[in-house]
C-alpha cells in the first residue's frame, strides 16, 4: 500500500475519466438515503466483487484511451478505500478504548453497576432500586467481552482481524490520530492535526 503522500485530490474533472460502460454492468444504488456508511461499503463491496469476475476479459478488450482511463480509475478507487481504511481503524481504536473504560468503570465500588450486583443497594438519588439495573449490566458485559478479546492494544486486533501485517495496522492508526478531527476536553470537536494533508486525503 502507498504512503499516503501519494494521496490526491479528487480528479473527476480530468478528461477521459469516465470508466467504459461496458465494466459498468451494475447501477451503484447501494443503500437507500440515510442508511449508515457501513450498510453503503458493504453493497459497494457487492457490486465491485460481481464486477470483477468478467473485469480480466472486458478490459482485454479496450484500446489504450480506454484501458488507461481504467487504471485511473482503479488508482482513484484504491485511494478512497484507503481513507476508509484509516476512518476504520479509528472506529475500532475508539470502540475498544471505550469498552475498556466501561469495564473499569463497572469493578469500581462507585459505580451504579457494581452497587446493583451487590444486593440492588443503589447510590443514585434519583433512581429507583433496579432501575436501569439491568440495562447497565448488559453494557458492562458487551465492553467486557470487547476489552478482554484477547488482544493488548488495537494495532493487534486489527492485525489479527484484518490479516494485516504490524506495521501496516500501527500505520492506518497513526494515520488517524493524525488526519481525522480529534475530541477535545469536554468532548469539543477539534480540527485534525494536519489539516492541509487531511484536507487533501478526504
């Protein structure tokens, strides 16, 4: 995979950049409006692998003009899964640091979901004996079972996950950190770190 220096702007306006329609077999109607981006990557991810099973012999037939305009094409396509690819990670590193919060949270002598467990004695004063008691066990079992997955950091669950190498998982969450808006104290939304480049990679 490129660095990400190699990532551009989009260049949809560049002449000849139309793929043939004869590899365009497929409407791309993905997901209806609203629908949330995973449900939109997974019916992309469709269309593209019915796509490639006749790719090999539609682009045996194209002329050099076509051919080229394919690649580019392809090359543009690389770039924008490869973004996605950075805004994955950082969905996984923040699912699992915040799963681990929870379960640090729920051992805790304070919290509500260890003072329910231990007879329904609950230290809120606006809350009812067994209210939301279960609700909250639930949640502090589901980050329990994220946050003990077996893995120390999420660099190794994504190079398990993904059948990625180390240093390819270390670099999509470096990448994050780096060029996707960050949280601020008291949840404040903050600008990337490096703008200029993440305005150039989205």
């Amino acid at each position: 995979m490129e660095a990400v220096g190699e990532f551009v702007p989009d260049q949809a306006d560049r002449p000849g950049s139309a793929m043939p329609a004869r590899l365009r077999p497929l409407a791309a109607v993905p997901c209806a409006a609203g629908d949330p981006v995973d449900c939109s990557v997974a019916a992309a991810l469709a269309l593209l692998r019915a796509c490639s099973e006749s790719a090999a012999g539609n682009v045996a037939r194209l002329n050099f003009v076509e051919a080229s305009d394919f690649a580019d094409d392809v090359e543009d396509l690389s770039r924008t899964v490869e973004y996605l690819q950075i805004i994955a990670a950082a969905g996984v590193d923040r699912t699992r640091r915040e799963a681990a919060a929870v379960q640090k949270a729920s051992a805790g002598w304070g919290s509500d979901t260890a003072a329910g467990t231990a007879g329904d004695w609950l230290t809120g004063w606006n809350q009812e004996p067994g209210e939301s008691t279960s609700a909250a066990a639930s949640t502090a079992v589901a980050a329990s079972a994220v946050a003990d997955d077996g893995y120390r950091n999420s660099a190794e669950f994504l190079q398990a996950r993904l059948r990625i190498g180390a240093s390819e998982a270390k670099r999509r969450l470096v990448l994050a950190a780096e060029l996707l808006p960050r949280t601020g104290i008291a949840g404040r939304a903050l600008p990337p770190a490096r703008q200029e480049l993440a305005a150039a990679v989205a």
